[in-house]
C-alpha cells in the first residue's frame, strides 16, 4: 500500500515538474468577462493538459499602467497579456517589446478575420496582435424611462438636446456619465469630431496632423459646450467610474449614457431588458455616419518565457469555438468572421456598424499614448470648467508639436 502512494506521489510529481508553466496578465476584471475568460481558460486546460495555466487579474485601469512596466522587464514577464489594437499595440511593437505571431495563422490572418482588422493588428507589415472580440458604442439608454415620458428615440442634434430637456424638466438626469477614468470623456469627443468634421478629419488629427487650434477643433468643443452649460450632465461625474455612473442608467435616475457594449456586462438582470441603445445623433447630414468599433484581444511579450505555449494558446482563442464561446456569453462581437452575432442586441450593433461610412477605434487607441493621456485630462477638465476652451486648446496643441513635430 505505502509502495502504491509512493509511485502514486511520484507520479503527480512528474507530470507537475513536466507541465509547462502559462502565464497570463489580464485586464478582465469586471464580474462577467472575467467569469467567462475563467471557463474559457480551463477548456484551454482540458485541451491542453500539458500546461499548467496561471491567470493573474488586474483592475483594468491599473492594467494599463503596470502594462507599460511589464514588457521592457527581464525577468516576472507574463506570456500572453491582454490589450487593445490599433495605436495601443502598434506603440510596443514599435519598441520591440512585443512578438511577432504571423506564424500563427498558418492560411493566413484574413481567412479567420475581416480583412478591415489587420491593419488594426499589424505593425509594419507584421502581425503582433490577435483580435478576440469587438463591439459598437452607442447612446444607451432606458427605454422604461422613455416610455413613461413618451420620448421618442433622437436622431438629429436638435432631437437629442430637446430629449435631454425633457429628461431634466422632469427631474432626471439627462446623461450620466463618470469621468474617474478619462477615457468616458474621449468617447464624447471621438463622436462629436465624427459628427462635425467627419472621419478623415478625425483620424487626420489623431495622427497629429491637424492642429488642437484648428477652428474645426473648436466647433466641437461649442457643441459639446451646449450640453455642458445646460447641465445635462451627471452632476460630480468625476468622482464616479463608469460602472458606478451606469447605476443611475439602470436605476432609472438617468435617461442616457454613451457607452461602448460591455455596459451590459455590468446590468443588473432586473433592468438588463430595458436597456438599449440608438446611434449618436446627426449635427451634419453630410458628412455621412461614423463610429467607433474597438477591439479586444492578445499580445504575447517580447520577454516572454514560453513562447510557444503563448502561441498555443491564441491559436485556441483564434479558433471558431473559444471566439463564439466568449461572444456569445458576453453578447459582443467575435472578431473571427465565421462566428455569427450572438443575439438581437449583438444583430443590432452589427447592422448600426455595417450601415456606417467608416468606423475607427477609439481616441486613446488611435493617437500616440502620451497625446492621449494630455488629451482625455483636457476633456475632463473642459467638462468641470467649459470656459478654458482656449487655453485648454492652447495646451493640446503645445503637446502635439511636442510629441508628433
């Protein structure tokens, strides 16, 4: 019996000692994607028995930060991180600080993804990033909360400022929104620049190629002051996150919310079939329709110790069944093209995207990282004091010439 536990301890001890060592850094740290990445890891784990898988989960702001310091590290590096394509990825590419995973995709990226995402996942005619799911933002709001009101659904500016009167006449919020986090803020900018300058405009000056002083840039910055100065906005919004400034969506103390899809992520089951969203408002019919689409997915270290297993490990999250898996718990988008939408509300967001002129990602995606953080603390602050349009302009344009000149 003793000799029996014996070879039974050696054993387990084997295959410990044999089993590769997979770590992954994760930003996925709201309730339910990190649920579902949980069960997506362990059938990884069925599959491959052969490693032994390590999850490390970080709130998903401090992510961002500790991401910066991970990757130029020697030793302690994960093996496969989480980001965002785009601008986002392209910066540590630029750096060396991340692996080329062409070899992953043995017929080729565009037979498992849409050709419009590849150039969102390469660098320098290389592949370094693998998308996993994307999704639409939209103006989300509470049709329960409508309904009482007799509101109807906004589809010029004219429409929307009116709705957003109505909504405070009748004691509510208008727009909630929690700028602790800047990024919410970028969202209004990305679509009001969209709406009055058009797409190329846009991404023109997130490449640093248009100035923060242009009158083009101005005139956004009237519109969204209108809004602003009318206080149609949550009220302290930068002491609340984005979740804690959804409550008042869901709760019914708020009409409207900008915000991408994943605010479903964090709805209340109670009030999740009230909730829906419709397309940011017409300011110039002319100018034709845009939105932002951004997109999820994976990268794998420079630095990193098992680059093979990494590499195993996205070719699983590559395939049909771990994409539809994920998309179909979280109602996203999967990013590989033979995975279907999910549900009615993923159909909707696939047809408000596919009848669109153009879409992009997202400003602290598209444009260098350090514009980014000096633009997002300029919109914030712009927000809490519409009166430093100028000066706040004056700033951002000093940092462009600084960081693209």
């Amino acid at each position: 019996m003793k000799k029996a536990l014996l070879v039974l301890v050696l054993v387990v001890m084997a295959l410990t000692i044999s089993a590769q060592r997979l770590v992954i850094n994760s930003y996925m740290s709201d309730p339910e994607p990190r649920r579902v990445f949980a069960e997506l890891v362990d059938q990884f784990r069925e599959l491959y028995p052969e490693y032994n898988v390590t999850v490390n989960t970080f709130a998903h702001e401090d992510f961002k930060t500790l991401l910066r310091t991970w990757l130029p590290a020697r030793e302690g590096v994960a093996d496969v991180v989480t980001w965002f394509a785009g601008e986002r990825m392209r910066y540590f590419a630029s750096q060396g600080l991340i692996e080329p995973i062409d070899d992953i995709f043995p017929n080729g990226f565009e037979a498992e993804f849409p050709a419009a995402f590849k150039s969102a996942s390469e660098y320098d005619g290389t592949i370094y990033f693998l998308p996993q799911s994307w999704y639409w933002w939209g103006v989300y709001y509470n049709t329960a909360v409508f309904d009482e009101l007799g509101l109807s659904v906004p589809v010029t500016w004219k429409q929307f400022l009116d709705v957003c009167e109505e909504l405070k006449n009748a004691g509510l919020i208008p727009i909630s929104i929690g700028t602790r986090f800047l990024w919410t803020a970028a969202g209004w900018f990305d679509y009001l620049n969209m709406r009055v300058n058009g797409l190329d405009y846009h991404l023109k000056l997130t490449e640093g190629l248009i100035p923060y002083t242009d009158d083009g840039v101005k005139k956004v910055f009237e519109y969204w002051k209108q809004l602003v100065e009318r206080d149609y906005f949550l009220k302290d919004h930068t002491s609340y996150n984005w979740q804690d400034a959804a409550t008042f969506l869901f709760t019914g103390e708020a009409g409207m919310y900008l915000m991408g899809q994943f605010i479903k992520d964090v709805a209340p089951e109670a009030a999740r079939d009230d909730i829906d969203f419709f397309r940011f408002p017409v300011i110039d019919g002319n100018l034709g329709l845009y939105e932002d689409t951004p997109i999820d997915g994976f990268m794998i270290p420079a630095n990193a110790r098992n680059k093979d297993g990494a590499k195993v490990f996205l070719e699983f999250i590559a395939s049909r069944e771990a994409q539809e898996f994920f998309a179909t718990e979280l109602g996203r988008l999967a990013a590989n093209k033979h995975v279907p939408a999910p549900d009615a509300h993923a159909r909707k967001g696939l047809d408000m995207i596919l009848d669109s002129d153009g879409v992009m990602q997202f400003y602290d995606r598209d444009t260098d990282p350090e514009m980014a953080e000096a633009g997002m603390n300029a919109f914030v602050e712009f927000m809490v004091f519409p009166g430093r349009i100028d000066f706040l302009l004056g700033n951002l344009e000093l940092d462009r010439k600084r960081i693209f000149e």
